[in-house]
C-alpha cells in the first residue's frame, strides 16, 4: 500500500522525534547531577576551610599560652630568700583570699593580681600593659587564664598555706576565644560555655590548655 520511500520517511522523523526527546531529557538530568555535584563540592570546601582556620586558630592559641607559660616558669626559677623570692611570689590565686603578686610577673603582670572571684582573664599577652588579644597578622581575638596552685609536697606546703612554705606549684595556661563587644578583657561566651560555679572557671572547650609543675629552686 505505502511506497518504500514513505515508510522510510516515517521511520526517520520518529527516529528524530526519539532521539530529541532523549536528548532533552539527557540534558536535564546532566544539569541535575551537575548541581547535585557542584552543591556537594561547596559544601565540602566550606566545611574544609573551616576546618582549616579553626586549625590554624588552635595553633596560634597553643603559642599564646605556651608563651605565658615559659615567661612564667622562669620569673619563677630565679630563685631568692623566703619570704621576698620570687618562687613565693607566685601566689596561689585559686584560693579564696589570695593576694596580688608583688612585684608583678614580667611579661603576666595582668594574670597576678587576680583575687578571687575573678576569672583571671587577661588580654596582654606579652605584658607590655597594652591590650593585644591575638597575634600579628591574625585578626582573631584571644584572652588568657593563668592559674597557680599550691601543691602540698610531704605534708609541706600546697592548699591554703602561707606560699613561702610550698614547695611546688601547678601552673596552668588557659586560651579562649575574647568577647568583641566587651571592653574588659572576658570570654566570649557564644563559643565557651560558661559552667558557673565558683571562681576561677573553667569555660567550656578552651583552644589551648597547658599544665606544668614548677619545683622551688
């Protein structure tokens, strides 16, 4: 009935109608997988940058207080005659009736005096009395704690003993994030939970925490 040339003509424009049919509808799922992929690399990236400033924040973090701490532990090994050395004048600041430190910690002067109930929150890192809660270059703001505590040796010392009979003293460094919008040096709060409960405080996930003992010399 129909010619060869006829049905020929009809195979190829179903033929055609098919294959753009199937080439829109390619199309379509190409962009779909495209976003999907795209979404998730984003999403990767961003986790992953975070990841990294939050690295590179904890580093800088763990420098601060290592800094505090070395500046620390050698006013406190120069030595002297009880009551006026300087190992005794690292007064145990964790005790109720504490008193300020004289003379100051070169280089920790704002973290001694610190009667309770401060926190013992500080904003001068390298104690030139000026506030500088970060590091050159990093625009993220820190502030520190700096604890000591007399530790009883023998039956000697350590608790609420006069500080001229401790023989050693536990020394610890905490960094934290700084409140911006504060004008006292404080933690901010938004990222370290505060625990309550007595002074001094120990805040939720400080970056950086370093302990040491340091012996009477």
């Amino acid at each position: 009935m129909f010619s060869d040339n006829f049905l020929e003509g009809i195979i190829a424009v179903e033929t055609i109608r098919n294959n753009r049919g199937l080439s829109l509808i390619e199309v379509a799922v190409s962009m779909v997988i495209l976003v999907l992929l795209m979404t998730g690399i984003a999403a990767m990236l961003t986790v992953s940058i975070r990841a990294d400033t939050g690295s590179q924040e904890r580093h800088i973090a763990d420098k601060l207080a290592q800094q505090v701490l070395e500046r620390t532990i050698d006013f406190g090994k120069q030595g002297g005659t009880p009551p006026n050395d300087v190992f005794s004048q690292l007064i145990d600041n964790t005790r109720p009736g504490a008193i300020p430190a004289q003379p100051a910690i070169p280089g920790v002067r704002p973290a001694i005096p610190a009667i309770p109930p401060s926190d013992h929150i500080s904003d001068d890192f390298d104690g030139d009395g000026v506030t500088d809660r970060g590091m050159a270059g990093s625009k993220t703001i820190y502030v520190y704690q700096l604890l000591i505590n007399n530790v009883a040796v023998g039956g000697v010392g350590g608790g609420d003993n006069d500080d001229t009979t401790t023989l050693l003293k536990e020394i610890t460094v905490r960094v934290y994030y700084a409140d911006q919008n504060s004008a006292q040096p404080q933690v901010d709060q938004q990222r370290h939970r505060n625990p309550g409960g007595q002074r001094p405080r120990r805040y939720d996930s400080p970056l950086a925490e370093i302990t040491t003992y340091l012996a009477r010399p």
